[in-house]
C-alpha cells in the first residue's frame, strides 16, 4: 500500500527547521534526503531511519522494521510529533554517513 502524501508533509512539515531535507517518490514510497544524503523514508505510513550509530542511540528502545519485503531493517522513529527531536535525529544520522560519490 502506498504512503500517504499527507504523512509525508507532516514529517516534512516537522522537519522544516532544517536546511537541505527533500525527499524523491519512489514506487509509492517516499525517500527523505538530507544534504543530499539518504537519512530514512516513509514506508506504509511509516517513518523510517537508517540504523546508524547516533539513530541507536537516540531511539535504544525502538524497533527495527524492514521498509519492504526483503529491505534491510531500519529503526522505527515512534516520535514524530516531536519536530526538535527529529531534527536532532536527521542531523545525527547524516553526519553518521559517508559522503557520496561526486
């Protein structure tokens, strides 16, 4: 089942604060960028986020949850009403990335 358009822009709309989030459509899906880098996406309503390092510690307790069948497990972000706490997990997950190819 595809996500809702609406979800998306209440994460988006939560997600404001900051510079540089945008997000690309993909099969019904959407995929959340920041500063260029993929930090997570919306998955059958769902918000999802790379388990990295920070994204662990920041959220000890969440669940792990494929984005798809067959997806690698990402972490379950359960606080999505909390836009300054999402800010500081976008921001902590994409300075846990490698830089991409230029």
């Amino acid at each position: 089942m595809p996500s809702d358009k609406g979800y998306l822009d209440f994460i988006l709309d939560q997600l404001s604060p900051l510079d540089g989030v945008t997000y690309r459509a993909m099969m019904g899906e959407y995929i959340i960028y920041y500063n260029g880098k993929p930090v997570g996406g919306i998955y059958d309503d769902r918000f999802l986020i790379k388990p990295t390092g920070s994204a662990k510690r920041l959220l000890p307790d969440a669940a792990l949850e494929a984005p798809y069948e067959g997806g690698k497990p990402m972490i379950s972000v359960d606080r999505v009403d909390e836009g300054a706490f999402l800010c500081e997990l976008v921001r902590s997950v994409e300075r846990d990335l490698p830089n991409g190819k230029k």
